[in-house]
C-alpha cells in the first residue's frame, strides 16, 4: 500500500522531485487523490488491518513455536530423567542380586565348611576305631579290591594273592615279580588272600592296612589339595565316597569283642542286607 501511495505521488507531480513547489504538493498529493478517489480510504484502512492482522499472527505463531519447543524440551528431560531413573533402578537391582548372590555363597560356603568339619570329625573318630582292630576279613569282589589296593598301596594286580615279591622263578603262587614301588607296603603274605568263584576273594586287613584305606577313600571323596585333585585321573574315583560310607558305617556298628572271639568279617556286597 505504501508503494502505491508512492507511485501515485510520482505520477502526480509527473517527476518534477526538484522544484519547490513539487516537493509541497508531492506531500499534498495523496490526500488530493484520497479526495479525488484515485485512492480508496478502505483501502488504506484495510491495508493497515491486514498489516496489523499478520503481524499479530507471526506473534502469535512465533509464541506458539517458542511453546512447543519449550514443551518438547520439557519432554526431552523428562525424559532423560526416566532413562536415568531407570538406569539407578537397574543398577540397584544389579548391586541387590550381587549382594544376595554373595551372601548366598557365602552361606554356602559357611555350611559347607561345617558340613566338613563334621565329616572330619566323624572320620577321625572311625580312624581311631579302626586303628583298634586287629583285622578284618575283608569279602568283595577282585574288582573292588584292586581299586582299593591301587588307591592306598599305589598299585596292585587283580591276579595277585600276595603282595610278597615272587622274583623271577615260579613258588604257585601269584604275585609281583621284581621289586615292586609300594605307596605303603600292604605286607599281605600268602596265604592272606583267597580266591572265590564269581570272582568273589576274602583279604585279611590289618587294622593298620584298614586306616590307610580309609584315609585314601577320603581324600578321593573329600578331600582338599587340589593337586591330588587335578592328578586323580580314576575314572572309579566317585566310589571312594560311597565305600568309605560303607567301611564307617560298619566300624560305627562294631562292637568289642574277647580276644577269643573270632574276626571280624566285612562283606562289600549290596546282595546281602546285613554283613557283620
């Protein structure tokens, strides 16, 4: 609108800018052609309603956008909030399970130490029984046998009947030829090993030969160095557990006797309820 008022004010004074009397009329000259009507009053009003009109919406536009940048920024750290209320919250939870997770261990831990200080304990006092026993007739399998004789004297031949070196000529009697690199030397002598059908032989233990026996099934079944532990390469070693349970809970069940009274006889055999 401006511009027309411009343009109809140079086309009145026909470009004459420099006189003086131009420049007075060229002030004059929209109000003349707003009273001759070249110019329309509602023009000029309208104009400068609808100047004003844009101007309030760009406001009103503006104010609007400076909300909804406030307002997504207001999201935005609620936002960041929760994502690190939620990262507080797992990292408690975190802390919460190591926590439970250690003292769990550590009770663990705790009752498996009682667990084997009770053991321990229980498996002295079978070694100091044992240790009182004269001998027993010890009946099992010559399976069984060489088992228990490889783990506690270091090595042993199902074959054997003595532990006594033969050398090289033969006596009928089967046993180690040469000298033979016992742990502990069993002193089985002949005549201290018989031979059954099925496979089945009698040994007359010592109780000396019968502590060291004990002391190897511990140790393969509970015991602690970790060397012996990593070397024991037995793939029967698991029985060492459940025939020292065996062997205690048969010297636990023995009962003194008179030195006339014959010997005591163990029957490793799960066919027979009772062994005594």
């Amino acid at each position: 609108m401006f511009t027309e008022l411009v343009q109809a004010q140079a086309d009145t004074t026909g470009g004459q800018r420099d006189s003086p009397d131009a420049a007075v009329f060229s002030w004059n000259a929209p109000l003349a052609q707003l009273l001759s009507g070249r110019i329309d009053l509602h023009q000029v009003v309208g104009g400068k309603r609808m100047l004003k009109i844009l101007l309030e919406q760009w406001k009103a536009n503006q104010e609007q956008k400076r909300a909804i940048a406030g307002e997504k920024w207001e999201q935005e750290k609620r936002w960041r909030e929760e994502d690190r209320n939620t990262a507080r919250e797992k990292e408690a939870a975190a802390r919460e399970r190591q926590a439970a997770e250690s003292q769990k261990k550590a009770e663990e831990a705790a009752q498996q130490e009682e667990t084997y200080k009770f053991l321990y304990k229980h498996h002295l006092q079978v070694l100091r029984k044992a240790a009182t026993v004269s001998y027993v007739s010890l009946n099992c399998h010559e399976d069984t046998w060489t088992f228990l004789a490889r783990r506690t004297f270091g090595t042993w031949s199902p074959e054997w009947l003595t532990s006594v070196s033969q050398g090289s000529e033969q006596t009928g009697i089967t046993g180690p030829k040469g000298k033979v690199g016992f742990i502990k030397d069993p002193n089985l002598v002949p005549g201290r090993i018989t031979k059954h059908t099925n496979g089945m032989q009698t040994v007359e233990v010592s109780g000396a030969n019968l502590v060291a026996i004990l002391e190897s099934l511990w140790e393969g079944a509970y015991g602690r160095n970790i060397y012996k532990a990593l070397t024991d390469v037995d793939p029967s070693r698991r029985a060492c557990g459940p025939l020292h349970t065996r062997f205690s809970d048969w010297l636990d069940s023995l009962e003194a006797a008179s030195a006339s009274a014959p010997g005591h006889t163990l029957v490793l055999d799960e066919r027979i309820e009772s062994a005594v």
